[in-house]
C-alpha cells in the first residue's frame, strides 16, 4: 500500500501539474479557469481541515487541507507573479479573498436550515461544521491575504541575494510564508483546543513538507516549459503598483547592465561596482579579488574562421566563466577579447583556483574551425591581484593584474599569474 508521505506528494504533483495546465491554457480561455478552480479549492481546504487529518509521522497529523490545497493556493500566487507581474498577482489575491467571505456567508446562511423542524439531514451533517466553517473562514482570509502580500515581498527580497537560484528562492519563500500562516490559522482557529500544540506542529511540518514538492515543479516549470510574458505597464495606487513597476525597472536594469553578447555584464557596469567594492572594502577591511582573461590569439581566430566564429568563441568563454562564479562574483567584458571578474571577499588563493579552473575548462571545452575540419583550441591568460594586501586603489589593482595577465603572454600565453602564494 502506497504510504501516506507518498499520497501527500503524489496529490501535491496533481494539483500542481493541474494548475499549470490552467495557465497554459490563457492563450484560449484567459486565467478564468484557474481563478475558478482556486476558488472552489477554497471549500474543500477547509472542509479537509476541519475534518481529516492523516498521521505521517508519530504524533505528527497533517490535514491534506492545509497541506496540498493551500499549499497550491500561495504556489499559483507565486506563479502568476513571477509569469505575469504584481498586477496578476493582486487580482488572484482579491479574488481569493472575496471567494472565501463569499463561503463563508453562504454558510451561515445555509446553517439555519440544519435544525428545522421540516429538514432532512440525510448525512447527519452537524451544525458544528457549518457554524465553525465561518470562522474559520474568515481567520483563513485575514491570514490569506498577509500570506500572498508577504510571499510577493520574501520572494522579492531574496531575489536581490540569490540570483540564479530560483529553486531556493521559490522554496525559502514558500516555506516561510507557510510557517507564518500556519501560526497564524491555527491559534486564530483551534487556539482552545487541547489538541492546539500538536495541530500547529503538525501543520508546520506537513506544510513545508509539500512546499518542497510546489517549489520542486514550479522550477521546473520555469525553467524548462515556459517563459515569462511581457505586459504593458499598468497604473495602480498600492502595494502592488510599486512592485509591479519596481519589477519592470530591475529586469530593464538587469538587462541594459549585461553584455548582449556574452551574457556577462558590461565595461559601465565594471566600473560601478568595482568603485563600490573598492569602499566597501576600505570599510570592512575585507579582500578583494580582481581577475582579468584575455583571449588568446583572438585575432588570429577571426581572421581564418571570420567574425561570427570569434563572437561564437565570446559567446562561449562568457558562459563558462558565468557557470564558475558564485552569485556575490561578478563577471563583465571589459574590452573587446578581454574579460573581468570581481571577486567580493576573496583572497588571491581562491582567485587562482578559480583563474585556473576558467584556464584549463576553456581549453577543455572550447574549439574553433570544427566544421571546416581545421580544429583549432582556444585558450586564456589569466593575470590576477589582491586589494589592499597587494594595492593601495582601483586603478593600482587594475594595473597589477594587467601586469601579470601580460606577463602570462610573454611567457607563451595560456598562463595563470598572480602573487607568490607561500
């Protein structure tokens, strides 16, 4: 028999391949029908909370309720946001908000029909679940609400920290918010039960539990099955407007600070933040680690394989060195053939080892001329320099490293300079 760790994360993949296949179908029917289908999540969220709770673990029960359906609710937020823009993402949350104080109405209206004299209670239904839904209907919107707008936030704070990792960024944002609604919903509806300790554990635990599973397939789903639409901007007088807009303006930033060739960032962008470190550095005391790459024999690549060879040969050397640097390092093309890494915090140890894997992987990785049967490998000259240990400014750091990359060349190229390492 499947184990019930197992059904919670199979459901989790269901109900999220379900929602992804609603919003792949906005071409034909717009986002309608994943507004639908999350409302009617709603009910049954609730009604699975207030009445099934699975064991998983030792004293560890989990309702599928707040476990897979809310879980989806915050993981289409967080789709919507990051596919379509704050605009998207405000009216998910309104109308999230008004199907639950929709319900939650309905419910006490319906609840005076269950002890009339002239009804049929066919299932026994209590009265309890109809007068205790209200409540817990309306603690669910309050905490629904802070949940979404704190999603949008966390995701957007840890954006700015950890670019290129989307998996954490999408989990960390997910569990966290997971962790506050669930102290939010449980104490606002359970808070005098005896039973109060092990539901709100319970539900820390299962909760983070299928956020990793959300998480898992909405990074998936981005990375590989979909990419991000473009819209027109929106005029708007809340929260929303502002992070709408701030979105916008960092990915136009992002965008015009890169190199549209090689991917890494450009000579201004160089500039700015090799001022900025330079101070940071005088402040904190810290190492900073300057490397710079030339290619070799660059002009000789595009005068016998011609121009598109050697932008393709660009293109690639600023792929490799974008995969070997962390996400605090920043790689630009600082010139023509020529490459720069700032390396925040680091000692000329750490520079070596990182100038000579991006020397050995170039010459491992990178060939020109395949295609007219003359293979021919392409190689680096790396040179390399430590702020302050080894210079007093900016400009003394660029000399030295320039120094020692143009030693490297006069020693035969394809070379790794940098201090004497005792």
């Amino acid at each position: 028999m499947i184990s019930q760790v197992a059904l919670f994360g199979l459901e989790s993949v269901v109900v999220s391949l379900l929602l992804l296949f609603l919003y792949r179908l906005r071409p034909f029917i717009g986002l309608s029908g994943l507004y639908i289908a999350l409302g009617s999540f709603q009910f049954m969220q609730v009604l699975l909370a207030l009445s099934i709770y699975v064991e998983i673990l030792p004293g560890i029960l989990v309702s599928p309720g707040s476990a897979v359906m809310f879980t989806a609710s915050l993981f289409a937020v967080l789709l919507i946001y990051i596919e379509e823009d704050a605009v998207g993402a405000r009216k998910l949350i309104y109308g999230l908000a008004l199907a639950n104080f929709t319900m939650s109405s309905l419910l006490v209206l319906f609840s005076f029909h269950i002890d009339h004299p002239a009804t049929n209670n066919f299932f026994d239904l209590p009265k309890d679940l109809f007068l205790q839904s209200p409540r817990v209907w309306i603690v669910g919107t309050i905490a629904l609400i802070v949940d979404t707008i704190l999603l949008v936030l966390i995701f957007e704070f840890l954006s700015r920290y950890l670019r290129g990792q989307l998996f954490l960024r999408i989990f960390l944002s997910i569990t966290l918010v997971l962790i506050v609604d669930t102290l939010l919903f449980v104490t606002g509806s359970f808070v005098e039960r005896p039973e109060y300790g092990a539901i709100l554990l319970s539900g820390i635990v299962g909760k983070c539990a299928m956020g990793f599973f959300y998480s898992a397939s909405l990074t998936f789903y981005l990375r590989f099955l979909d990419k991000p639409a473009q819209h027109e901007p929106v005029a708007l007088n809340d929260l929303f407007n502002v992070l709408t807009y701030r979105q916008k303006y960092e990915q136009l930033r992002e965008t015009s600070a890169k190199d549209l060739l090689t991917g890494v960032y450009n000579r201004a962008s160089f500039e700015q933040k090799f001022r900025e470190e330079i101070s940071k550095s005088k402040n904190t005391g810290r190492t900073l680690g300057l490397i710079l790459i030339d290619v070799d024999r660059f002009k000789a690549i595009n005068d016998k394989f011609g121009h598109p060879e050697g932008d393709r040969v660009l293109t690639e050397i600023g792929r490799l060195i974008r995969s070997c640097c962390r996400p605090t390092d920043m790689p630009c093309r600082y010139g023509g053939e020529e490459f720069a890494i700032i390396l925040t915090n680091t000692k000329a140890e750490a520079a070596m080892v990182l100038g000579r894997r991006i020397n050995a992987l170039t010459k491992d990785s990178i060939k020109v001329g395949g295609a007219e049967g003359i293979a021919m490998l392409v190689t680096v000259t790396v040179g390399i320099a430590e702020y302050p240990t080894e210079a007093d400014s900016a400009a003394d750091l660029i000399r030295l490293a320039d120094k020692r990359l143009y030693e490297g060349k006069s020693q035969g190229r394809d070379q790794v300079v940098g201090p004497m390492i005792r």
